[in-house]
C-alpha cells in the first residue's frame, strides 16, 4: 500500500475554491487502485493544507494510473491556481497500519 501525501499552503481566501477544485466531479469515482482520499486542514492556519490518498499497488501502477487518467492536466492544474505553495509532496510505503474499532 502506498499513500501519496501534498502539504500546501494556499492563497488566503482559497480553501473553498481549492476544495472544489480537489474534489473528482460529481460522483466520478476514484480510478481503480485508490481506497481512500483525504484532505486535512490546518487548525492554526487555515491556509495549510494536507492532502492524502491511499493506493494499493506498485508505484509504477500508481504513476501509470495519473497519468491514464490526466491527473497532472485536470485536477492538479486546476488545484494549483489556488496555491501560494508546495511544502511537502511525495508517495509513501505505508509499513505499518493500525486499525482501532
């Protein structure tokens, strides 16, 4: 399992905007491999944002899977228009998990 993990931080006022711009349309869902989204949002400063995404594959299949689907193109060019900056970006092995009921 890998876990894709973006820290921004966004032009004040953005986040609404930047939110929908994160968000697939309509109820398209996540291409196949991707089990999880989530995006947090600073308590202190409501400009930093953290996105993650979890995929179960290779990174090979994860990269083939953005670029099958024109990640770069849609979602992340439309994201950016609202970020000032890329703190952190980078895909992750998750090597440990922890589930709690």
């Amino acid at each position: 399992m890998l876990c894709a993990h973006t820290v921004r931080r966004l032009k004040p006022g953005t986040f609404d905007d930047f939110a929908e711009a994160f968000r697939p349309p309509g109820d398209e869902a996540p291409p196949a491999g991707w089990v999880r989204f989530d995006m947090l949002r600073d308590v202190r400063d409501e400009n930093v944002v953290i996105s993650f995404g979890f995929f179960d594959g290779t990174l090979e299949e994860l990269e083939a899977n953005q670029a099958g689907h024109g990640y770069a193109e849609r979602r992340r060019a439309a994201e950016d228009a609202y970020v000032e900056e890329v703190v952190l970006n980078g895909v992750y092995e998750v090597v440990h998990e922890r589930v709690t009921a």
